[in-house]
C-alpha cells in the first residue's frame, strides 16, 4: 500500500515548507538559502551549515530541535535519529504514517539540500588512513537515500549546480515542485551515492590488497555528452572517474573544436604510448591511427623525433593523433600543423607553440601537466554482454625486465637500444603485434592481424610504401630490429622478418617451438632477446 502510494499516487506538485540543509560543499549555499527563506520555507540545518546561514543572518532552526538530540561524538552522530528519517520517509497520504508523525512529534521535510564530505578528495590528496577513515560520510549518504526514495514528496539536491534550477522551478511554480523534477533528482541522488560508495569500496579492496574483490563497483562523473559513440548512430558520453593519472580526463583543452569519442580514445593511446619514454631520457613523439601507433619516435629534440616518426607512415598520419612528452614548442608545433592533425597532446606547450597551433581552429590543443607514470599501479575494465572484465594495468617496462640473450650472437649495443625501443612501442599495439625499428625509430608497424606472420608482412609492405614516397632505395627494415608482443608459434614469423631485413629481435618466448624459432634465428645470424613478458593487447 505504501508502496503503491509512494510510486503511483504521490501529487504532481507539492509545496515545499520546510528544508533541511547539511552541506560539506557550501558553494551558493548562502544565496541559496537566502532564496528560500524568501518563499516562505523554514529553514532546518547542522553544524558547519547552521552556523554558515546564521552568521549570514538568516532564521535558521538547529536540527536538534527536530530531534531533541545534541550532536555528538564530533559530528558523527546528529542526524541519525526518527525526527529526520522520519520527517523525510514519511508519506504524507498514507493514513498510518501520517498518525505516526503525528504521535511522535515528527515534522515533515519537504526538502533536503545536502552533498557529502569529501572522501574522494581526500583520497586523491594522499591523506593517512584516520584521516581518509574520518570523511567516509554516513550520515549523508542515509538522509539523501531516505529523501531519494520518498521522492513523491521530497526534493533533494545533492549538487550546487542544480539550485539555480530548483529556484526557478519553485518561484514559477508558487513554491511547489513538480514530480518530473522530484523524479529526476532523486535519480541524480542515487548515482551520486552510489559513486560514493563505489570510491569507498574500491580503496576498501586496496587497503586489503584484494586484486579482485568479489563485488566491484565503477563510477564516473559526465565530463561531457558527446555527439555521438564510435558511429552516428550510437549515443556516448565521457565520464571522469576521480583517477589522478594524467591524460586526457586531467587535460586542458586549448582550443579547437569539441573532441570525439574516437577522438578521446585515440588520444588516450597515443598518450600513453608517449608515457613510456622518459623526458629526462630523450624527447618523443607518437602518431596515433584508430588507436594504433603509426609512427613512433625518439630525437634529440621534439622536432627531430616528429619528423622520425612521421616518415615511419605518412599516409596513416593524415588525420591522426600526436603525442609529445616534452611541451611543445614552435620548431614542433610549426612542422606538426603542416600535415592534418586531429589532436595535439602534451604535457605543456609554450606561447609560440600556442599560437602557432591557434591558426588551426579545428585542432584540439590538451595540455595535461605531466605523463601517465607506464609502471604505476591501476585496473582497466572492459564491457562484455552480461558482465564486465576487470584487470590490472600493464604495467610492464622493457627497463625492468631480465632480457635473455637465446641465441649464438647478442645484440650490439645499438641493437639493443633499438629492441628496448621497439618492445616499447609494441605493448601500445593491437595484438598481434609486429614492430620494426630503427635509429630509435618505428619503420613498419603490423597490428591486430589474425596471425603473427600476417602482421610482419604488413609491417614489412608499409616500410617498403614509407620508402618509395620518400625516394629511398630500399625501406628502412634493412638492418632494423623487430619486436613482436608475444611469442611466435611458429618459425615463419620470424622468417618474414629475416625476408624484410631485420637483424635482431626481441620476443616474450614461451612457444613449445622456442628451439625451433632459435635455430632459424641462429641460421641467419640474427640476434635474439627473450624478455619473458608478453604485451597482449585487444
């Protein structure tokens, strides 16, 4: 019956007389307030929030008085009480609940106006575990769920940016609310405690050091409606999750027009592609494509790594994403907007950078303040129909590895920095993988080919393309060195890259053909690393 009545037979429009206001965000809340005070609405509050709006000489009524209960054990317990839960529970045309209010003294609360202690800040502010323990908001999460549910009769307000809104629907409507805007809060209610919770159980699990906890909760907050998914026909948004790491949900957008859902997914690779190269090191550039590196490059300075990674593939380039990890300057800038760019990312950019990308209207200038850290510790999760597939970040680096040499003769050292290199690039390509370098630089990338083999074909067949349009006599392959993102099943896949060139390779290993990929390297004289870490990538 309550139920019934709560859902289907609340009044469309209801007159809101009392509000009660428990906020850690106080942004607006004077003004706020203020407003409501002028409609006639008492007003109800706590704490910090009583004496905000008293300092401000507003009529305010503790929320003691409701429940004739002090505040105690520092503000953990004041609103935990019937005189509240009651007030906001209540349905006011249920006869029973209506004689209980009645009985026991319980006003109703029409309104509630209240966001919640900053437990993701604090968190991302590297607090100490008291400290992070003590902004776990209990008594706000319970009144904004009791207010949410009987939301037939109570607005709630969980944001600062919907009280203009409220305002201007209680002024037009002679200080009442509709049921389609009760609805519509109540819903923004529930999601945003439920992201709470989320952020809570997700440091839960990390404090337990439980990889995989057996319920995980994802949240995000929308950034921004996109036009439309990886197609026009499908709706998509970008939501920001509260992660620090840098990229594209940390950027500032300089300029340019909105960014796409392609657009956010291309440059999310091609940054933290770019992440793997220390600036400290060397300068880099990547050349995202539908989220595979066309070109990928170090130089002695961003220019010179541009122009390395540009001539891997041309072609592919047009249109593409660049990926700087040093700020971009006007040498760089000046080259990149020659060729048709869609986005630039870096983690900072000079003033005549700026400008110079500026005659570019349509390119997307994001300016991030620093690099993903490629060995830090995070979780990546995947739709699949019916469920979700969560892991641990890849956090694997080259650096970091014992490299095994397996075959008669090692790599020189310029191999094994050209190795070192290519190995880094292909944990940023699709599965199955194929990189040519050289000269710290990629000369052909095959990527999410069906079979390894095809992959050092196609890698092959695009440096050959890369060096008839740049009039070289023979593609860059010969004398290059191959990394491949997991081990080759059989010998023919390396045989493809000894056809293209290739002088030394590196590969997880791991095969039951090892022995016979060695020998075949050993009968050609070529060098081989096995790093016994593979870079699957899907």
């Amino acid at each position: 019956m309550s139920l019934k009545a709560n859902a289907t037979q609340a009044p469309d429009r209801v007159r809101v007389r009392r509000a009660l206001l428990s906020v850690f965000d106080k942004t607006g809340l004077v003004d706020f307030a203020r407003e409501l005070a002028a409609l006639d609405v008492e007003l109800v509050s706590t704490g910090g929030t009583y004496r905000a709006l008293s300092e401000a000489g507003l009529a305010v009524r503790d929320v003691s008085e409701l429940t004739g209960f002090p505040e105690i054990m520092d503000g953990r317990v004041k609103t935990l009480h019937p005189g509240v839960h009651g007030g906001l529970l209540g349905i006011r045309d249920d006869a029973e609940h209506a004689k209980a209010m009645e009985t026991h003294g319980i006003a109703g609360i029409d309104m509630l106006v209240s966001n919640l202690y900053p437990f993701e800040e604090t968190l991302a502010g590297g607090a100490d575990t008291a400290t992070i323990v003590e902004n776990i908001d209990i008594g706000g999460p319970a009144m904004i769920r009791a207010g949410a549910k009987n939301h037939g009769y109570v607005t709630v307000v969980v944001d600062p940016a919907e009280y203009g809104t409220v305002l201007e629907a209680l002024k037009s409507g002679n200080g009442e609310t509709d049921f389609a805007l009760r609805q519509r809060l109540a819903a923004a209610a529930y999601a945003r405690t439920a992201a709470y919770d989320a952020a809570v159980s997700t440091w839960f699990a990390g404090v337990v050091c439980d990889a995989m906890p057996q319920r995980v909760s994802v949240s995000g907050t929308l950034s921004e409606a996109l036009r439309y998914g990886e197609n026009p026909h499908q709706s998509a948004g970008f939501y920001r999750t509260g992660e620090s790491r840098a990229g594209v949900a940390t950027a500032r957008q300089l300029q340019g027009k909105a960014l796409s859902y392609n657009n956010i997914n291309d440059t999310d690779a091609a940054f933290e592609l770019v992440g793997e190269f220390d600036p400290a090191r060397t300068a880099a550039v990547a050349i995202i494509k539908h989220a595979n590196p066309c070109g990928v490059a170090e130089g002695s300075d961003l220019l010179d790594a541009y122009q390395k990674a540009l001539a891997c593939d041309p072609v592919s380039a047009f249109g593409g994403i660049v990926a700087l990890n040093r700020k971009l300057d006007r040498a760089a800038a000046e080259a990149i907007v020659q060729v048709f760019t869609e986005v630039i990312i870096a983690p900072e950019a000079d003033e005549d950078a700026i400008a110079i990308v500026a005659g570019k209207k349509n390119l997307r200038l994001l300016l991030t303040g620093g690099l993903p850290d490629p060995r830090a510790a995070g979780r990546t999760v995947k739709s699949v129909a019916g469920g979700l597939l969560v892991q641990s970040r890849d956090a694997g680096v080259v650096d970091d590895l014992d490299l095994k040499v397996v075959t008669r003769r090692a790599p020189s050292e310029t191999e094994l920095a050209d190795l070192k290199f290519a190995f880094r690039v292909a944990k940023h390509v699709k599965s199955n993988a194929i990189v040519y370098a050289r000269d710290l630089a990629t000369v052909g990338v095959g990527a999410g080919q069906m079979s390894r083999v095809d992959s050092a074909r196609i890698a092959a067949r695009k440096a050959e393309d890369a060096a008839a349009a740049a009039g070289h006599a023979e593609p860059l392959t010969r004398g290059a060195v191959v990394a491949s993102d997991a081990f080759f099943p059989f010998a023919d896949g390396l045989l493809s890259a000894v056809a293209a060139g290739a002088s030394a390779v590196i590969q997880p290993g791991g095969s039951m053909r090892d022995d016979e990929v060695i020998k075949a390297a050993d009968d050609n004289d070529i060098a081989m690393v096995m790093t016994g870490m593979r870079h699957f990538r899907h």
